[in-house]
C-alpha cells in the first residue's frame, strides 16, 4: 500500500496550482518530528485500518480477529540526502524493538497508539529521526490500481491466501484489479497447489516487499503522462494522511525523490531474522544494523 505513495506525489509536479489543491486533499495529521538533522528522511507507512473503510470495503474487509486501531502493514524509509542518490528502505513491520526501553513491541504496532508513538519508536528505538511523515490506507491502493487499469502478476502454481483474500486458482499470468493487487500485497501466508494439495509458498516473503515492489514498478510505467497521474492523484490523495509541515515543497522533494529511488533499484528490505511461529517476529541482526546505519541521526542515538 506504500506503492500509492508514487502514485498520489509525483503528480503534483506536474502543474503547482493543481499540486497545491491535491496537497490539500491529504488529510493533515498532528505530529512532532525529530528531524533528521540534514537532508531528509520520509516515514511512508501503509495502514490496516479497517475503521477508514466504508461502504462495501467496510464490510469486505471486517476481520471479527482484527483489533481495532491501526497498525502499519508496511514501512518504508525514504532517506533524501543533500547529495547523492535518494535510498527507499522497507523495515519489517515485525522487528521488535523497544526492549531497551521496557517497552517491547513489533514496530508496525506502534501505529496502534497514533503516528506520533511510531515516529517516537523510529527515533528511541532504531536511531532514526525522520522530518515528514505519510499515511495510506487500504483504499489508497484500491483506487490507485484501478484509475490505472490494474497489475498484472505471475504465479508458478495456483495460489491462495485466505486470509489475505488472495484467489489465483490456475498458474501463469493474472490481470488484478484493486482488491486483487491489495491483496497480492498484504499475503503474508500464501499456499500454493502442489500435487493436489495446497502448502504453505517457500518462497513467499514474510516483509511483503517483493510483491509491493512488483506494483509499485507497474503503478509508475502507467503514470507516463501528466493528465494520467494526475487523474490517479485526484482520487487517491484523501485516503493519504501527512504531517501538517509536508507542503507543497516537500510533496515536489518527496515525488522526485521516489521517483529516482524506484528506478534505480526498487525497495531495498532491511535484513532481519525471522521466526517460525504463527505470529511472526523478526530480530535484528548484524547486516540489519549495517543497512539501517546510513538512516541514524545523532540526535535519535537508541
């Protein structure tokens, strides 16, 4: 759901009229930010809200096992230096943090207690200030794919995720639309059919990145008119959520530079460990500290 992010900022170039209006359709959200200190850094999260639905959605997506509150299905870091070439990270949404401080938690749950409780997480726990923050919810990608007439994905076998919503019986290529590609995204226990029989995907990947990259990539190839994305952006900037200093400046610098890190190389995933269980935790490890070491600040030092 990260992906709408693309979608909603890199139109607002196009015209600054029409930018200003579209900033103003992102609801603002209260939040006190560290700052990074130089340059800037971006915490683009994707929410699970079911509560911001409404209508069909409302009902499509109630989850009696669901709690209420949100918590972030992604997080993306989008670190913007002074110079050098913007970097796009995803951190697990299940990295435990805040042992340190008695105060452990998956960090995707942190949203739960409001932006301000995962920003303050981002900076006491993991050593990163950001200076701006944007939310989307699943209506975001939802409308995002279907303005641009779906993604297309492929499968080896036929897969499912019940959980997820996620039905592609037959293997081979898939045309989805918006609940389809929210779907593809969110599947963190997909099955495919093997011999008859449906077993977990041992190559499925737990942060969500690889399939959030794959629309992220499609989502931008369509946007290749001004009037396309603009369109895309109109529809989809009220489901974003932004930190009430992201202007009209900061949208421009955050569009450029999403742009130019997807291009260049897509989402990098901070590595971590993963556990077994059937509610997943992941540790950090020594290369996790060496990915998240250029995102750290002096003034969030955990």
């Amino acid at each position: 759901m990260g992906t709408v992010l693309l979608v909603a900022l890199t139109a607002v170039s196009a015209v600054v009229g029409d930018g200003l209006l579209l900033v103003h359709r992102m609801p603002a959200i209260s939040v006190d930010v560290p700052g990074s200190g130089d340059g800037a850094t971006y915490l683009l999260l994707a929410s699970d809200s079911r509560e911001r639905l409404d209508g069909p959605d409302s009902r499509l997506y109630r989850d009696s096992a669901q709690a209420t509150g949100e918590r972030a299905d992604l997080v993306l870091v989008l670190r913007v230096p002074k110079r050098g070439r913007p970097r796009l990270l995803s951190i697990p949404r299940d990295l435990y943090v805040g042992a340190d401080r008695q105060k452990a938690h998956r960090l995707g749950l942190a949203l739960h207690d409001g932006p301000q409780a995962i920003v303050d997480s981002m900076c006491q726990d993991l050593g990163i200030g950001v200076d701006h923050v944007v939310i989307a919810d699943f209506r975001a990608l939802i409308d995002a794919v279907d303005r641009t007439g779906g993604v297309d994905v492929h499968t080896d076998a036929p897969m499912r995720d019940r959980q997820a919503r996620l039905a592609l019986p037959t293997a081979g290529r898939h045309r989805l639309d918006g609940r389809g590609a929210l779907a593809w995204v969110r599947s963190r226990h997909p099955e495919v059919q093997l011999n008859g029989r449906w077993v977990p995907d041992p190559a499925s990947d737990p942060t969500r990145t690889d399939h959030a990259a794959q629309v992220l990539s499609q989502l931008r190839q369509r946007l290749v008119s001004p009037a396309s994305a603009q369109q895309a952006a109109w529809t989809v900037a009220p489901r974003l959520r932004r930190d009430e200093g992201l202007g009209l400046t900061e949208v421009l610098t955050l569009a450029t530079a999403l742009r130019t890190a997807t291009v260049a190389g897509s989402v990098t995933t901070v590595p971590v460990r993963f556990t077994h269980t059937e509610v997943p935790f992941a540790f950090p490890t020594a290369a996790s500290q060496q990915a998240l070491a250029p995102l750290r600040t002096a003034r969030c030092a955990p």
